[in-house]
C-alpha cells in the first residue's frame, strides 16, 4: 500500500467519525426539540423528523463506503473494487453536495 493510500484512507475513517458524532448529535438536538416543544406546529416537527431520517440515511450510505474502502477493497472480497465506483459512493456524493 503506497503512503498516499494510507492517507487516504485514514482520511477516510477520520471522517466517517466525524460523521457519526455529528449524527448522534442531530439526534441529541432533534429528541430536544420534540420533547421541549410538544406545542410546535405538526409540519414543523416532521421537518425536524425528516431531516433527522435524511442524517441517519447520508450516514448509513457514508457507513457502507467507508466499509467498502477500509475492508471489502483491501480483503478483495468486493468487485465494485475493481469497477472503481459503487453506487454507494454515488449516493454519497450527491448526499455531501
């Protein structure tokens, strides 16, 4: 494995962190203002649902590449590894942007 590979994935997996404490904060944030604001209108609160559902969601597709990139791809167990990009790193992508 070449050095700039190495920082690459290590990147990676730095990242995917980030995410998924951000993510346990969204949830943090989201089950406050459901349980502190019983009040707010009905539209409001599945906003804040559906946002919440779209963070699990980007999370669990950035969850499957990072598996993807760290495991599958290293072990050679995967073929999208050799066909370069999955549909998940699709769906990553446009989720980030």
């Amino acid at each position: 494995m070449a050095p700039s590979e190495k920082v690459t994935l290590g990147i990676s997996f730095i990242g995917y962190t980030g995410a998924m404490f951000l993510t346990g904060i969204s949830l943090g944030q989201g089950y406050a203002y459901i349980r502190w604001f019983p009040n707010e209108r009905r539209l409001q609160r599945m906003a804040v649902l559906g946002v919440i559902i779209l963070d699990f969601l980007y999370t669990a597709v950035a969850l499957e590449v990072t598996w993807e990139q760290l495991i599958s791809c290293r072990r050679g167990i995967s073929d999208a590894c050799a066909e370069g990009n999955s549909w998940e790193s699709f769906v990553s992508r446009v989720f980030t942007f």
